[in-house]
C-alpha cells in the first residue's frame, strides 16, 4: 500500500466515517449489543436506579411531567428499562437520541430523534456516548512537535501536520505531550457535544457516565481501541469494529454550564440504592425464593460496582439551574 493507493485521514474523519457513515458499524441491525455489553446489559438493575434518579429530579424540579433524554440510546433498551421501572403515576415524556434507525417494536411512547429535544424539563443521560464521538489524535515527534496522526483504511499510521489552532489549545491545557512518541485523544470536539447537550435542558440534571481520565492522570500513549464481538481488537476504521477512546470527562464538565461533580459508578449506584451485599442468610431457610433472587440481584449489582470493572467508570453529574429548579 503507498499513498497514490491508500487514503490516509485523520482518526476523527475516519472514525465518522467508519463508524456513522453508510454501513458504518453504529447503524448496522444488532447494533452495540451484538459487540460489547454495557451497564445497561449487564443488569436491569441499572435501569431502576436511572428511574429512581429521575424521580429525584422530578422531585427537585416540581413539575407535573419530567423529560427522560436517553443520548446514545443505541436500540433503547435504556429509555425501555427506565420507563418501565419509573414509579406508578410519574408522568414521563421520553426521548432516544441516536444516529441509528428507530427500532421496531419500540415502546410508542419514545420520541426518536437524532438530536436532543430543546428546552426540556428533566434527566439527560449519556451512558458510553461521548466515548464514541469521533476525535483525532495526536503524537509527539521526535523533536516534541504534537502532530496529527493519519490513519489508513487497514489501521496503518503515519504523521501528519503540526497540531494547530483549537486543537492546540486544547491539548496545551488539557492535555500537554511532553516526550516523544506520547499520545493523546484530542478531546475538543467531545467537549462541544457535551456542552451542546447539557444546553439542550432548560432545568435538571444532564449525567455522562464513561471509562474516563482526569488531569494528571492521562495515559501517556492514549487509549484509542476496538472492540468486535465481545473482544478488544485493534482499532481498524473499516466498519468492522467499534473504534472507542476513554474521555477526558473534566473537560467536558469544564465545557457545560452548571455546577458539576465527578463520581465513580460504585459511589454514584450506591447514593441510588444499588448494593452487592449478600442477602441475610437466615432468608435462606425462612423464604426460600426471595433468598434466591435477593442473591442474584446482589450477584448483578457486584458487577455493576466492581472495581476493574464497570465499577471504575466516571459518572459526570452536571445540574442546569432553571426556575423553579431547587437540588437537594
């Protein structure tokens, strides 16, 4: 392959493309849940407590009727879960942002778009979205010189022109590279999808949960990564995999309007009621039954707050003052 043959694009053009473009790999029929298995999966468990935490900004805001805006909603089976877990007799006005097509056989109630709603009342979540907008990335050379890296239909890399304008910016304040041959994901345009998501309420809590990394804690070489069938492969921008980069998440808070904290997924479930404790076992002898399932929802939600596991993801809460808005 030479470069007459080859068509060497940034990661961010390339992803968009491999991934959102025709027949990119986001809008193929079994959708995520055919390559990798999320919070959502995992447990319904997840989505209770999303419900629950929609009550509680229902709570908050005082309105007869609360938005769920469910970003990334891949086939719904969040939106799905959530509505039906909701309390009896909260009114919920729901909303599928996805790129892909609706899904057959989706509960009506679902507004499906592929943009957020504007001016809503209520919840936003953004369960593993931002890690799938596409960004570019860039490399030291051997004089400390950040520059773009190119990438080839079949994965190969070169590098490209000096960083530049935004992106520069960008990475001198968030992400500086320091040595040759380190790495960042320039996370800019996350920061702007963000933002624009968060304005999109005008009252409630907007919430990112994410593999994510902090100032002064980067990985030197990035985190740029595929995943096919349920395996971490390389990152191939040929539409066969998912193509993924943990998120710069104090970034993105900085990027939003409202107040902001970051938590782990195991603090953020536990404020919401979700507990990996084993059940009494004097349960087992006086009901039997309940022990059972008591155990296997504790089985659930060890997975969901394990650490190494989908317990280190970042939850980004960011509340979006409005009237009548009043967070406990």
């Amino acid at each position: 392959m030479n470069d007459e043959t080859c068509q060497w694009r940034g990661w961010r053009a390339a992803c968009e493309a491999a991934l959102y473009g025709p027949g990119g790999f986001y809008l193929r029929p079994e959708g995520p849940a055919g390559h990798f298995r999320t919070s959502v999966h995992a447990s319904p468990l997840f989505a209770g407590a999303v419900a629950r935490l929609l009550a509680s900004v229902a709570e908050e805001l005082g309105t007869d009727e609360v938005a769920l805006v469910d970003m990334g909603a891949g086939r719904g089976e969040l939106v799905t879960g959530v509505l039906a877990a909701a309390p009896a007799g909260l009114p919920v006005r729901a909303y599928a942002v996805e790129r892909a097509a609706r899904p057959e056989g989706l509960d009506p109630r679902v507004t499906w778009s592929a943009e957020p709603p504007s001016g809503v009342r209520g919840l936003l979540f953004a369960n593993e979205w931002l890690d799938n907008v596409p960004v570019d990335v860039a490399q030291a050379d051997d004089s400390g010189t950040p520059r773009y890296v190119e990438v080839a239909p079949d994965g190969s890399e070169r590098l490209g022109a000096p960083v530049a304008g935004a992106d520069a910016a960008w990475l001198a304040r968030w992400w500086p590279l320091r040595e040759p041959g380190e790495r960042a994901e320039i996370g800019r345009p996350r920061d702007e999808a963000w933002a624009g998501a968060v304005s999109s309420l005008s009252a409630g809590l907007a919430v990112a949960v994410d593999y994510a990394h902090v100032a002064g804690a980067r990985p030197p070489f990035g985190t740029l990564t595929g995943f096919r069938g349920g395996r971490e492969v390389p990152p191939v921008p040929d539409g066969t995999c998912d193509i993924t980069a943990h998120v710069a998440l104090d970034a993105c808070a900085a990027a939003g309007a409202g107040g902001t904290e970051l938590v782990t997924q195991r603090e953020a479930l536990a404020r919401l009621g979700v507990s990996g404790g084993r059940p009494p076992l004097e349960t087992a002898r006086t009901d039997p039954a309940g022990y059972v399932r008591a155990l296997a929802r504790a089985g659930e939600a060890a997975e969901l707050t394990a650490r190494g596991g989908l317990g280190d993801f970042t939850w980004l809460l960011q509340r979006v003052p409005g009237e009548g808005y009043c967070p406990a």
